[in-house]
C-alpha cells in the first residue's frame, strides 16, 4: 500500500516540469518575435540569451551593442 501513495505523489506534480519547460520555451519565441533576449539563472549567475543563440552575462553588453 505504501507503494502506491508514493508513486502517485511522485505524479502528482508532474505537470510542473513540463509547464516550467514550455513557458521557457515560450519566452524565447517571444524573445525572437520581438528581438529581444531573455535572461535566467545559471551556477555562474544571471545571464542574456539572445535569438542567435548569443549568451553573455547579464552585466555586459554583447558584441556589437551601441552604449
């Protein structure tokens, strides 16, 4: 019996990895739509993704960028 209750609340929430996934995936549709980058956390810290795949720190300006 214990087994079920832990299989069933390890699905319970299973539709928020998959929700977390598409809403990242639509902000950099939008992002290309309006071109613009978006930015997320990652161990070395905040960074800005770009459309054409450009990543750099969120605290500097990619190559190209008028200040």
């Amino acid at each position: 019996m214990l087994e079920r209750e832990s299989e069933s609340q390890g699905r319970k929430f299973a539709w928020v990895g998959k929700w977390a996934k598409m809403t990242g995936d639509r902000a950099k549709i939008d992002a290309k739509v309006n071109n613009t980058y978006i930015v997320y956390d990652t161990e070395n810290g905040l960074v800005k993704e770009y459309p054409d795949g450009t990543v750099v720190k969120f605290d500097q300006k990619p190559d190209g960028d008028i200040e």
